[in-house]
C-alpha cells in the first residue's frame, strides 16, 4: 500500500496530528511523518513534496496554522493529491489558517477540511487510497457502521433518560 505523507509546520501542530495518525493506525495504513514549514524550512518541504511519489507516497496531509502556505506550497510541488488541516492559532480562532488553506488558485487544488479535522484528513486520505483497495475500503464502511451503531445506542441512552 502507498503511504501517507504527513507534514506540519510546527510541532505546536502535533496535537492535532496525533489524531490524523490515531485514524490512519486503526485503519493499518502507513504513514511517514515530519515538520516542515513553508517558511521556516521551505527548501525541505519543496524537496519533500517534489520526491514524494518516487519515495512511494499516495498521498499528502499538511498541517498549519496561521498564515497557513504549507498545503498550497506542497501542492505547488507534487501532482499527488494534498489534504489541507487549517489548525487554529493563538488568534482569529483559526480563520486565518482556513482562508489561507483553502482558498487556493486554479490549477493547485488543495482539499481542506475543518479546522483542527485530524481525524477526517486521515479518512479522506484512506478514502482516496481505498479507490484502488478493496480490503482498505471495507475497512472503512466496518468503520463507519461501529460509528453508526454508537450513535444510535447514545440515541437509546437518551430515550431512556428523557422521553420515558
Ligand atoms: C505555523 O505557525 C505552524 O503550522 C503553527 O501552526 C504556527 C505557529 O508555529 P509555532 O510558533 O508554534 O512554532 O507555521
């Protein structure tokens, strides 16, 4: 199987990674991990993302905050598919990161999900890889049927304690 590529700009992001690596462990996919920022170690994140298909990636996830540029700028440099994590800094409740992630020009297209979503980028990464494994793509609908049955034993919970 590919492996994912995780990026962030900082290891103030680690918190928010260690979800996206939770996820992608559950679902027996490997992954390769560093910190590289757009701007404060741009030459490593560019070589990153210029080899990471030879180095047997599928897929990328970058993480920043703030001026958030590290999604757009391995985009830059790969045709691999890129999964942007806005993550929220100290101010602007991390719009600031969501606008500079997703809002990327045409011809560089970046997929970004919630702000801090470490947990959907890893599923939209196992998603994007499952196009081409079926045994990753059951495991993926195994997933999703425990997090239904969750759901509706919490509903069950509910009845229980406010409509009985
Ligand atoms: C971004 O700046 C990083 O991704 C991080 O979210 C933010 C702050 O970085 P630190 O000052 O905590 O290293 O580049």
């Amino acid at each position: 199987m590919k492996k994912v590529g995780i990026v962030m700009g900082s290891d103030s992001d680690l918190p928010i990674l260690r979800k996206t690596m939770d996820t992608l462990k559950k679902l027996d996919i490997p992954y390769e991990c560093h910190i590289y920022s757009a701007h404060r170690t741009p030459e490593q994140a560019r070589a990153f993302a210029v080899h990471a298909r030879e180095n047997g990636f599928g897929v990328i996830i970058a993480a920043a905050g703030m001026a958030a540029h590290l999604a757009g700028a391995i985009a830059a440099n790969t045709t691999l598919p890129v999964i942007g994590i806005p993550c929220k800094g100290a101010s602007l409740d991390g719009m600031d990161a969501l606008l500079s992630t997703v809002m990327m020009p045409s011809g560089i297209p970046v997929a970004t999900v919630a702000i801090n979503g470490g947990v959907n980028a890893a599923l939209l990464a196992a998603q994007i890889l499952a196009v081409t494994d079926q045994d990753l793509a059951n495991k993926l609908h195994d997933m999703r049927m425990a997090d239904a049955a969750r759901t509706l034993e919490k509903d069950n919970a509910l009845q229980t304690e406010v409509n009985s």
